[in-house]
C-alpha cells in the first residue's frame, strides 16, 4: 500500500485526516507489488465499447522507496519498475480477428523496446509533486513517454485546492478535491503549458468544438492510497456537420496487490549522492511528454503519390468528390515535403494538371511551399496568368494563414505585373488576408500594421477609377474600423460603380461599426437630401439602415418614400420590407410598430405593381443550424435587370458565414431598345459584369461588356457560352491537433478536412430581336470532409476515419421578355439530385504491418427541388432522402 502518512505518526493519529505530509509517502521497509493497465479506445463519441478500436498496455509494477531525507518526510527518491508487459485488444470481441493473436510482447513492442520499458526510472517527489525524473538517455522517446505516464500517477496532495502541477501533459492548473475515502484531481489541459503542435480554422462555422476532460482519483483505505483511476477523454465535433465527430478515451488503472520486505533506505543527505550510487547512467530528464514520429514504411516518395492521383486532378473529374479526396490527401503528404520536392513536380507538370497542383502547393501553408511556389511563378509574364489566379484564390481562403504569407503579396504588389488583373486580385487578396489575420489576434503583426496603411494609403491618393475600384474592393475584404470614413465620402460623392462598390463594402461592417454617423449618411443617400444618386446606391444604403437597428423615424421615412419612387424601385422596397416582415429579420418588431400608422400602412402604398422582387428561404433548418438563401433582383423603369443579388448563408447558432454571393449589375441599357432612363442614370456608360463574394472573400469582379462599342461587338459576336467566376480546388476546414503526450503516455492526433471543388460561371444574354434579357448562374461543387483520429504508441496504432462527401449543383435563370409593361419575368433556382455517402474506416495496426480495418458506407440521395423566388409563392423547398443500404466490412490487411 502507498502510506499516506509517514509510519509513525499516523499510526497515532490515524483517526484524523491531516497529518504534516502533504502527498503520497511510502514505507521504508517495504516492496509495493502493483498492476497497472493503461487503456485507449477510439469511437464517434456514441460510448460503445463493442464498436470501438483501441489497445491496452498492461504489467506489473515494483515500487520501493530508495531514500527518504533526514530534513523531512516529505523529500523521497522512489524507484518505478515495470515487469511482464502485455499488449492486447480492448475490444474482446475481436476474437480471431486479433492483430496480437498468437504474438509474444516482445514481437509486438520489439525487442529493444521491452528491454527499455522494463529498466527502472526514479521519482524525487517533494511534498507530493515531482521535482525530478530520472531515466536512461537515448530511450526511444515514445517508451519514455509510456514511463512518464505511469509516474505522473504518483504525484497528489492531500488536501483540498487549486494548484499548478509539472506533470506528462505540461505544467497544468489541477483541483484537488479530498474526501474521506479519496482524493480527486480535476486537471484542466487547456492550461496546460507545452509547445502545442497544429492550427485550426478560426471561424465558428467552417471550425470544430473540442472538449478535454482530465480526472484522476485516488482510493483511501485505512489512511493508505490503495488504487489510482484516471481518465483522460478528448473529444471533437465539427460544428456544421455533426456526423463529423469522434472521441479518444485514455484509462489507467493502478492498483496495489501485495507488499513485500525491501532492502530498506540508503542512507545520504544528498538525493544526487544516492542516485549516483543507485547507477552512474541515471539522467533528470523532464517529466513532460516528449514528440517522436513514428516511421512510416513503404510510405511513397512526393513524387510517387503525385503520380498515383494526377488523374483525378485532370480538369473533366474535378466535379467528382475524388478529385477533392486526392487534393486533401496530397496536401497532408506536401505538409512534410521540402521545397526542393515540390519544385521538381511543378517544373514537370503539364498545364493540365498543373493550375490543380498549384491549388494543392499553396493550400500546404508550410514555408517550403510558399517557397516553392513563389519562386515557380512568374507575376511579370502574362501567360501565367490563370496560375497566378489560382495561387491568390488559394491564399485568399487559407485556412490558417501567417504573416510571412502577407509579407509576400504586399512584395509582389510593390513590383512589376504582366496583367494588372493579377495586380487587382493581389490587393483584393491582401484585404482578404489582413481580416483572417485581424480575427486571429494579429492585428498588431507589423506585417498586417504595413497592409492597412498600403489600403488605406492607397485609396486616399487614388485617381483612377480602377485604382479606386480596387481599393475599395480590398477595404471590403479588409472590413477595417479606421477605413469608414473613407467609404462615407466614396459613397456620397463618388459616381456610379464607385458609389455602389463603397455601399456594398459598408454593408459587409458588423452592427457596432454602423454607427449614427453612418446611418445619417445612409438617410441623406437614400432620400437624395443633397445630391440624385442611383438606385443601386439608394437600395444598398436603405439595406444597410434596415440592416442595423434602425429607429422608429428611420422606419418610417423609408415606408412613407414608396409611392414616391420610381416605379421599380417602389416595388423593390415594398418587397424588402414585407420580406423582413416575412421572415421574421431583426427589424420586423420596429417595422410592426411603424405600419400601425395608417400613414404609412395603407392600400395605396402596399399595392405598387412592378417586376422588382426580395425573397429569403431556408435551404435547410436544424435545432442548431440553418442555410438560408435570398434573391432580390431590381429593374429599371424600361424592364432591363439592373441587379440582381443571390445570397447563400450558413448559420451555426447565430454564428453566420457568407457562403456566397453572386451579384450581376446592368446599366446604361436604356439606348438599344429607345427607352427613357431612370432619374439620376441618364448618363450612364453601357456596363453588364458580374461580382462573387465566396466563404466571406470578395473576389475580383468579371466584366462582360464595358462601353457601347463594347457591348455592341459582343452582342453581334457573341456566344451564351457562359464565363467563369471561379474555379479551383479549395481547403476550406483544416484542423490538426496534436496531443503530445496524453496522460497514459501516449500520443494522439485528431484531424478534421474540408475541401471542395468549385465551379462557378455567369452569363448574360440580350437579345434585341426578341427583346428578351437572360442572366444565368451556375454552381457546382464537390464536397468532401473527413475527421482522422489516431493514438499512436510507436509500436502499436489505432485510428478512425469518418467522412461525408457530396456532389451537388445550383442554377438561377432570371429571363425578362420587355416587348411590352408590365414585362414578363421568368425566376428559376434548381437544385439537381444531391448524391450523398457517408463512411467510416476504423483499425489498429502494428508496427510490423500487421493489422485489423472495419470499414462502413452508407449513401443516400437527396432529390432536387425548385426553390421559391418571391413572395406569391413561398413553399419552402421539399427535400426527399432515398436512402441506400449501408454496407460494411471488416478483416485483416
């Protein structure tokens, strides 16, 4: 038995529960003879043990006491041995299927390994806490962790309180909490101070929730500690998909059996004199967990793997999820390449494959793929210009990215381009990156201080309108609090394009930063009180008033304007506002009590006829989560699309992430068809793009015609054959966390992947003949997320995959036939069928190759629905799940 109270004195004062030592105090004379069993078992987090993989580590363990000082009871040397070492499943189901089946311990941990876990290690305990550990140098780092584990055990104290602990796991905040019959110890591993290896994506959406509980307890008989039970649980959920979730459960148990005679103290004042007479070899190593890799054999080289999956990476399947399943896999292998690697397969690739590869290279965020990267393009040549492209779409949606990322663009920005397209996306890009900066804590970086003035700067002294534009777009990625006022005077003197970019970049700020100031020239913009402004730029700014808390007046001087707008744009209006009313938005209560004034609530303003349309649905509604979709699409007076905005949210909570949006604006249209402009727009130049907002990025926006003459060419030559917004491969979630050392001594990784192939064009058809207008947008994307969760102890490893993957398709056609008024307007959004699979891979394998895998697929298909557009019909979109039949499998590899 461990005494807790030196020998002496608690046998006369046994009955009480304090004595002068403070932890765990062994007799002088004796030989504690222990088993311990260390545990780990790996599932979803559902608690069956049945549907687990996991291993135990077991043996029987020697403690004596070697030296007690003569200053205190308080100071001892222990010396910890473990014996007979077994390995063995912790599922005894598994049966026949056993990897250790017919194996001896010393096949399974090898040799060397057995020979180094059963040598002694020493423990100079001080009040109950470690002060030092002693063991043998060149151990293999992962059998020392396994000691270190079986150690930490022995640190306690007795009474009650918060205290800071040096342990396996770190010097970590513990809570003790003493009872009569035992003693528990809360430790709390986010305290815990050790270097911590991983990253994760800081948004709440696209991230993961993570828990980590630490309880040990201590069992009390007869004022003697006769068992130690602890356990350690960490487990992970990805926030938008639940499915995506799994669990590492850790359990030592140690337990006292018998106590024999010992040899008794060596007698010394010293500890170091006496651990030098114990063995010479003997070094204080740190009690903290230490990092090892486990060897992989017959890994394939870069090179090697790159040529086993190029052919999913070829353009015509990156509509198939494999293409995003090779992409991860292949980011995760450049993660440990040097960039001497990685540019050896960019020179060798073919122009294919290669903007694919670039995707993959900068999605690594390591150094030496930036590195590489940097060097292989080329930003002064104009015949790289789509790599160049996709290289800043990757950076722009990295996951976790760094100062020295920033560093680059902001040179690159400073020399010379080949294409002042690229020079545009650079800066956009810049913006992008200084808010994913800003919202992980560095704000302060002198990088990041550096960008903000070159945005700032730069939009202050600008004088050409593609400067400004380009300004203005970054600012909007940026969303920088110092950047309002600048947006404030764009968005009241500037002129047309100029205007509205400036209102949309304000649109994107968060309610606090929508201050009275900004409201008041939001009101002045909207009711033209010094200047006529376009009715893009009106919407936008009533949106942003609407949007952020809007007082009662301001309410109701927006409904009392309808009527008294133009006639499309009073359409516009009365259905954003019954939109809001609709859908229940934050300023429906202020709306409510406004529209009991029949000023403002009659017949004759709520019946204003028109094409304009605002319409907000539900994709799909959970107790936790929700993705919305909206539409409002505004016409000019002759019955040419002026805007129309597509919106996808997803919401965790209230945690919103802007999926996407795609926006297409028309102006200056009026002059084919001989119709008379809008007030305010008479002099507008003939202009059609379209611009994409993704996963919270703006990106640069794409011109269809610019000018008369422009559009006139076009339309004698053009094709329908849409353009492309967008396209590439994308890491969106990226989690790795790498538990050093767990409190068993074992290491562990939990990763979560998300990735997607995207595709998104744009096209707008006029036709003078027919004297029809047609917009059309279409998405496709190709979804795959995958959680791996590992515990590794070099010789033995247990893992479980799970994943969800899908591919899926999204088109809205907005047709307009304006021979005649009212003109006719055709709204469409489909959704195609949606195939969806999920899967599980669980195994435990040794070192030697041998192994065990079970593997689970279930697949279903979501059917494709039309949703609604407008108000008039507002059935939320059916979805029907056909599900297929889960298959499975398990056996040896």
């Amino acid at each position: 038995s461990f005494k807790v109270f030196p020998a002496f004195v608690c046998f006369l004062i046994s009955y009480l529960r304090f004595c002068h030592t403070t932890g765990l105090s062994l007799n002088n004379d004796r030989l504690y003879k222990l088993t311990y069993s260390s545990e780990v078992f790996l599932d979803r987090g559902k608690g069956n043990l049945q549907d687990s993989v996991g291993y135990r580590i077991s043996s029987n363990v020697d403690v004596v006491l070697l030296w007690r000082s003569p200053d205190g009871d308080d100071n001892q040397l222990i010396q910890i041995t473990m014996k007979d070492v077994n390995v063995e499943n912790v599922n005894q189901q598994r049966g026949e299927k056993s990897i250790f089946k017919g194996k001896k311990s010393s096949q399974i941990i090898r040799k060397e390994n057995l020979e180094a876990m059963q040598r002694p290690v020493l423990l100079h305990l001080v009040h109950g806490k470690i002060k030092e550990f002693y063991s043998y140098q060149n151990e293999p780092a992962a059998i020392e962790n396994l000691k270190r584990g079986l150690a930490s055990l022995f640190q306690m104290q007795l009474s009650s309180g918060t205290t800071n602990e040096a342990d396996i796991s770190g010097d970590c905040k513990v809570t003790y909490q003493a009872h009569q019959d035992k003693v528990t110890k809360i430790k709390a591993l986010d305290s815990c101070k050790i270097e911590r290896a991983g990253f994760t994506t800081p948004h709440q959406v696209l991230g993961v929730t993570s828990k980590a509980t630490s309880v040990t307890t201590y069992k009390i008989e007869d004022s003697f500690v006769v068992a130690v039970l602890s356990e350690e649980i960490h487990a992970l959920r990805l926030n938008f998909l639940q499915s995506i979730a799994g669990k590492i459960v850790s359990r030592q148990k140690l337990e006292l059996k018998t106590t024999e005679a010992s040899p008794g103290l060596k007698p010394g004042k010293q500890v170091a004199a006496i651990i030098k007479a114990v063995d010479s070899k003997y070094t204080a190593i740190p009690i903290v967990g230490q990092v090892f890799q486990s060897k992989c054999k017959g890994c394939p080289s870069l090179s090697e793997h790159w040529q086993s999956i190029r052919k999913h990476l070829q353009p015509d399947n990156l509509s198939k999820a494999e293409a995003v399943r090779s992409f991860l896999a292949f980011i995760k292998h450049l993660r440990m390449a040097k960039k001497e690697e990685i540019l050896q397969i960019l020179k060798a690739e073919n122009k294919e494959v290669l903007p694919q590869l670039v995707d993959a290279v900068t999605s690594a965020q390591t150094p030496d793929s930036l590195d590489a990267i940097l060097d292989f393009l080329d930003f002064k040549s104009a015949e790289s210009v789509i790599l160049q492209e996709r290289f800043l779409y990757a950076c722009a949606f990295a996951s976790h990215p760094d100062e020295e990322l920033l560093r680059a663009l902001i040179s690159k920005f400073k020399g010379s381009f080949g294409s002042n397209d690229i020079r545009e996306s650079v800066m956009i890009i810049i913006g992008a990156l200084v808010r994913k900066l800003c919202q992980n804590e560095g704000c302060k970086l002198k990088g990041v201080v550096e960008a903000k003035k070159l945005i700032l700067a730069g939009l202050e002294k600008a004088g050409k309108k593609e400067d400004i534009m380009m300004y203005l777009l970054a600012l909007k990625n940026a969303r920088l609090p110092e950047g309002i006022p600048l947006l404030l005077k764009y968005t009241e003197t500037g002129e047309g394009p100029i205007s509205h970019l400036a209102a949309t970049a304000l649109q994107r700020y968060d309610v606090p930063f929508i201050t009275d100031e900004v409201k008041k020239t939001m009101n002045r913009i909207y009711h033209q009180n010094r200047k006529i402004h376009e009715k893009t730029v009106r919407t936008t700014a009533a949106a942003i008033i609407l949007k952020n808390n809007p007082s009662y007046m301001e309410v109701k001087n927006i409904l009392l304007s309808i009527g008294e707008l133009p006639k499309e744009m009073n359409k516009y209006m009365l259905s954003i506002v019954q939109d809001i009313l609709r859908f229940e938005m934050p300023a429906s209560k202020m709306v409510r009590q406004v529209l009991k004034e029949m000023v403002a609530h009659n017949y004759d303003r709520f019946s204003k006829s028109g094409s304009s349309s605002a319409y907000t649905g539900y994709v799909e509604r959970t107790s936790h989560s929700a993705s919305t979709y909206s539409l409002d699409i505004l016409y000019s007076g002759s019955g040419i699309l002026r805007r129309s905005n597509l919106n996808i949210f997803q919401y965790i909570e209230k945690m919103p992430l802007h999926g996407i949006q795609v926006v297409i604006e028309a102006q200056g249209l009026e002059a084919l068809i001989a119709a008379t402009p809008d007030e305010g727009e008479e002099n507008l130049d003939s202009y059609a793009g379209l611009s994409a907002l993704l996963f919270d990025v703006q990106l640069r926006p794409v011109t269809f015609f610019n000018g008369y003459s422009d559009l006139m060419s076009k339309m004698l030559s053009a094709s329908s054959d849409p353009m492309s917004v967008v396209k590439g491969l994308l890491l969106l979630i990226d989690h790795s966390q790498v538990i050093q050392s767990l409190q068993s001594g074992l290491k562990a990784n939990m990763d979560v992947q998300g990735g997607l192939a995207i595709d998104i064009t744009g096209a707008m058809e006029f036709s003078l003949w027919y004297r029809e207008s047609k917009t059309r947008v279409k998405n496709r994307v190709s979804v795959l997320i995958t959680g791996d969760i590992t515990v590794d102890s070099s010789f033995v490893k247990a893992g479980l995959e799970i994943g969800a993957e899908t591919e899926a398709g999204l088109e809205f056609i907005s047709t307009v036939q304006f021979s005649q008024y009212p003109f006719l307007v055709c709204l469409q959004m489909d959704k195609e069928d949606v195939p969806y699979r999920q899967f599980e891979t669980k195994y435990e394998r040794l070192s030697t190759g041998r192994g065990y895998v079970s593997r689970k697929r279930k697949e279903s298909l979501i059917g494709g629905c039309e949703f609604p557009l407008h108000q008039e019909n507002s059935d939320m979109c059916k979805v029907v799940f056909a599900p297929q039949p889960e298959s499975s499998s398990s056996g040896w590899f």
